[in-house]
C-alpha cells in the first residue's frame, strides 16, 4: 500500500495542500476515489485513508493502523553552501 508523509493534523476529511504530494497522488500514481493509502500526518501515526475526491483532493480516515512502532518522521535539511572564491592549480608533469 502506498503511504504518503503529510504535513497537518488527522482531521476527517483530510484535504492535501502541498502540490508536490497531491500531483504525485494523483497525476503519478493516479489514484482515483474509493482507493486506499496510508497517510502519516506530524504525530507520527500512520492512518488508513480513502481517496473522497480527486478534484478537491480529499481524504476519509478510515482508521489507526496497528503497526505504528518504530515511524521516523522525514526531516527537512537545508545546506547553504557558500563559496567565495575557488582556485584550481593544474600541473602537468613532462
């Protein structure tokens, strides 16, 4: 089963805000209403969730699923990486 990590609190019906998740939901995979994922919201607990509608991207929970032992949350890192000057010295040997 598909799982999705969604920002948010695990109010019914969900409706999916980000872009990139609703357009991998359902322009990628397609899904379509009366389909089946598992949506993990910020509490770290994965919920069984029908697709209600595709064009206002909501979702049913249908319910906590047993198996929520050991979820690691995906972090948000930003590197900022700056670089002032670089100088490169080539040799060649003869």
């Amino acid at each position: 089963m598909q799982q999705y990590f969604v920002k948010g609190s695990a109010i019914s019906p969900v409706t999916i805000e980000d872009k990139e998740t609703s357009k991998h939901m359902f322009q990628v995979m397609r899904l379509k209403e009366d389909d089946e994922v598992t949506l993990v919201f910020d509490d770290g607990i994965k919920r069984l969730a029908r697709v209600l509608d595709v064009e206002t991207r909501q979702f049913e929970l249908v319910q906590e699923l047993a198996d929520n032992v050991g979820i690691t949350l995906p972090s948000d890192y930003r590197i900022r990486i700056s670089l002032r000057e670089i100088s490169w010295s080539l040799s060649r040997k003869k």
